[in-house]
C-alpha cells in the first residue's frame, strides 16, 4: 500500500509537501505514510481515495483495479 500512494504521487507530478498540505498534515508525517513507518489512519485513506479517484481497495493493494466502480 505504501508504495502504490508514492506511485499515484509520483504518476501526478507531486511532491510530498504539497500532498502534506493537501492531507493538512507534515511532510515528514506523510513520508512515513509512504515509507510504511506510519500506520495511515481511516480518513486520510478516504481523502487519498478521493483526490486520485481510485477506490481504497486499490490503495490497499486488495485489487489492482483503480476503478471506484468495478
């Protein structure tokens, strides 16, 4: 999972500060979410679900279909 948040990231020509900023969190705290060092809570899940328009379970690496909507 925490490899597949970096790839959209990267994939959308960001940098962590300004996913940091768009999470209202640190960088530093959002690169922990992409190094695994940090659990990523419920709703930042969600907001990451929904600023790439791809379903949790992609993030979760439970599918590898990014579709909401199978």
């Amino acid at each position: 999972m925490y490899r597949r948040i970096r790839d959209l990231r990267e994939d959308h020509d960001l940098t962590q500060k300004t996913m940091a900023e768009k999470l209202n969190c640190s960088q530093q705290v959002y690169s922990n979410y992409e190094l695994g060092q940090r659990d990523i809570p419920t709703d930042i899940l969600i907001r990451l679900s929904k600023f790439y328009d791809v379903s949790i379970d992609y993030l979760l690496e439970i599918t590898d279909n990014p579709n909401i909507n199978r």
